[in-house]
C-alpha cells in the first residue's frame, strides 16, 4: 500500500463514496481526490465540494458534463433504440463510462497513482468503472474497497460515517440506494430486496404517481435531426436542457416508471425501480420518426441488433471495437431520420399523434385504400405464389 500516495476517487457524496473517501484516505494513508461528474444530479451536488474537504479529501473536482454526457452518450443510445430486457432504458450503464473516462483524465492531471470507485462486488457498475479506466490506461491501478474492507452491509456503512462525523443521504428508514443523472434515477436495495414489496410511494423524485397526474393531457411537438431531438414545440434547446425539459413534461404526467428484476452481468437477478420520464418521451417519438424516413430492411437489420448494442452498453463496453462497430452502422441509419413527431402525454403514457418528414417514405400514392393510379393489385398474386413455392413443393412432396 505505500507506494500509492495520491487516489483520485468517483465521488457521488452518497453514504458508499462518502465513507470510501475516508477509508482511503486512513488505510493507504495517501491523498484522495475526489471527483463528482455533474451529469444532472441536482440538488445531489449541493455542497458536494465542501463536504468532501470536510470528510478528507486533498482537492475537489466537481466537472459540469452534462452537455456532453447527453450529446455523446444518451442520443447515440436512444439513436440505437436500446432497451435492455425490454424495460430499462440504461440510465445508469450510460453514465459509468463518461465518469470513467475523465477521472482517468482528472489522474493523468494529478500524476496519481490510482482510482477508486465506490461499486460493490456484485454489481455491474464495478464492471463498467474498471472496463473504462483499463482501456485508457492498462496499467493503471484500482482500488475497489467493497472487494477488499470488511464493512460488509450498508448498515456497518453508516455505523463507520456516524463514528467519523460524516454526514449522508441514507438513513436506515429509508435504506435504499439511489443514482440520479440526466436520463433518470434509479432506486434499488434495502426494502426493495424482497420483489414482492411495493416500492415507497414516497420515494419516486422525478414524477408523479399517473393516477395524480392530471386529467387533461398534453401534447407536445418533438423535431428531429438525423436521429437526434433538437426542439420542442418550435423550440430549439441543447441537448441537455431538451433532455431536463422531457423530465419535467413526463413527470408532471407520471411517465418513466418502471420496476424490473433484471439479470445483472456478474450473473444476479437485481430488482430495480427507474424513473426514465423523458428518456420515456423521446423512445417513443423517435421510433415514430423512423417508421417513416427509415428503409423497411434497415430498420430490420439496425432492430437485430439492438440487444447486442443494450447487452454491450448494459455489461460495460462502451469503449470496446465493436461497439464502435455497432455505433457506426446505427448512425449510418439515422441520416434521413429527420422531421417532426406529436405525442400526447397522459397519465403514464405517451401516445404517439402524428408524424411528418420532408425524407418521408411514405407514400399516401400508394398506401391509400381509394382508386390510385400506382400500383396494380394483380401483381400480389404472382409475388404470393414465388414466397409459397417451396411451401408448395413440401405439401406436394407428402402428398
């Protein structure tokens, strides 16, 4: 351990990194720099710096990333349509490499010897930190103290931060573990271990409950460019303030929530409850833009892969060769996804109204159930019978 003198630490000021950033900082005796990517936490990072100093850390970086995370690596996730396991929406996968990534930056600035994360042994996140941080650097060195200590549960966590004066967010009344980003916030832990509880009604931050939404829907215009959203109702806004805006029409309307029990990477069911308000929005409107600018075997090829993109994405390899692959061919598809969606928000659900593109391809010319002038129904007879002759040819060779 003495030959590690400076740690740069992911530092969320949540109870694991809190008291991670002191156990450091005692048991290799070396200096701690804490870092803290605003990627949309809100009020989460209030006073995050001072309270960092206050529980030991040498030096404080708390980086505004927000735009950045949301243009170069929320859109080119919801450009792919990923979804893992047909509900979550990856709010938390698509974070670790960004946060990765410039804490390798913030150690390479500081000529320390190591990083720290504050992920346990079980879960993905750990994966997804030490995946990133050895792409950038094959030698560096990582210290995951829920691997190495023997403060072994989240309630041996807040004895250590009550013993040291540390003050955090969880409480043993409310003893779940949250993470909060621009896409969404996810809650999992304590009383939500057993899936058969109900999660706390009080407990969701980003919207509200559908049945206390209200009764009157809203609908809101959303304008694409090559698959990505660049205005609502008219409006232009940066990728980060369209994002924060989707958040607050979906949660004033209850949309986003969704309670999953999920096959984590390391080889673990997980029960996890996420609020995905606008992330929510944005799916929906983005797969109505591409039903009419995209070609039909495209879109086929592009939707095969999305779990392989979500698995990849979800397991931590973000900066892996194929995912890079994968990401070129998903953006080669977005090029004509170009044009406006109507969505109606209303009590938990997003209902698409209307969509329109001047890369359309379709055609009322040929879509119409009228007399048109374009297309001759005999030709289906001659298209169905080449598609059934080799169903023709079994059934006559039983015969």
């Amino acid at each position: 351990m003495s030959d590690i003198k400076k740690v740069v630490l992911a530092y969320s000021g949540g109870l694991d990194t809190s008291v991670i950033l002191k156990w450091l900082a005692e048991t290799y005796d070396c200096d701690v720099i804490a870092f803290s990517a605003d990627i949309g936490q809100e009020e989460e990072l209030d006073e995050i710096e001072t309270k960092a100093l206050k529980t030991g850390a040498a030096k404080v970086y708390v980086d505004d990333l927000k735009e950045t995370f949301v243009s170069d690596y929320v859109f080119p996730v919801f450009r792919a349509n990923a979804i893992y396991e047909g509900q979550y929406l990856l709010g938390t996968s698509i974070a670790r490499p960004l946060i990765a990534k410039r804490q390798m930056e913030i150690a390479q600035i500081e000529g320390a010897d190591a990083v720290s994360h504050g992920a346990t042994g079980k879960g993905n996140d750990q994966v997804r930190f030490e995946l990133s941080y050895l792409t950038f650097d094959p030698h560096i060195k990582i210290i995951a103290p829920w691997r190495e200590w023997d403060l072994n549960s989240r309630t041996a966590l807040m004895a250590f931060a009550e013993k040291h004066g540390i003050p955090v967010p969880t409480t043993l009344k409310k003893p779940y573990s949250s993470d909060r980003n621009l896409l969404h916030i996810s809650f999992e832990g304590g009383v939500l271990e057993d899936p058969w509880n109900e999660p706390p009604a009080d407990m969701f931050v980003l919207s509200v409950s559908p049945q206390e939404a209200p009764d009157e829907p809203e609908v809101i215009d959303i304008t694409f460019s090559q698959g990505n959203p660049v205005a609502i109702d008219g409006r232009s806004l940066s990728p980060a303030d369209l994002l924060k805006a989707l958040n607050q029409l979906g949660g004033r309307h209850g949309i986003g929530r969704v309670d999953i029990v999920e096959n984590r990477f390391v080889g673990m069911k997980s029960r996890g409850v996420y609020e995905t308000p606008g992330g929510t929005i944005l799916r929906a409107a983005h797969m109505a833009m591409e039903s009419i600018t995209m070609d039909r075997e495209v879109m086929h090829l592009r939707d095969s892969l999305i779990p392989k993109y979500s698995e990849l994405v979800y397991n931590g390899f973000w900066f892996s060769p194929e995912m890079k692959l994968l990401q070129s061919l998903v953006d080669q598809t977005q090029q004509n996804v170009t044009g406006d969606v109507r969505v109606q928000l209303y009590k938990g659900n997003t209902c698409v109204l209307g969509r329109r593109s001047d890369t359309s391809l379709y055609s009322e010319a040929f879509a119409t159930f009228e007399d048109d002038t374009v297309y001759s129904q005999k030709d289906a007879e001659g298209f169905i019978r080449l598609n059934a002759l080799r169903l023709r040819i079994q059934s006559l060779m039983k015969q």
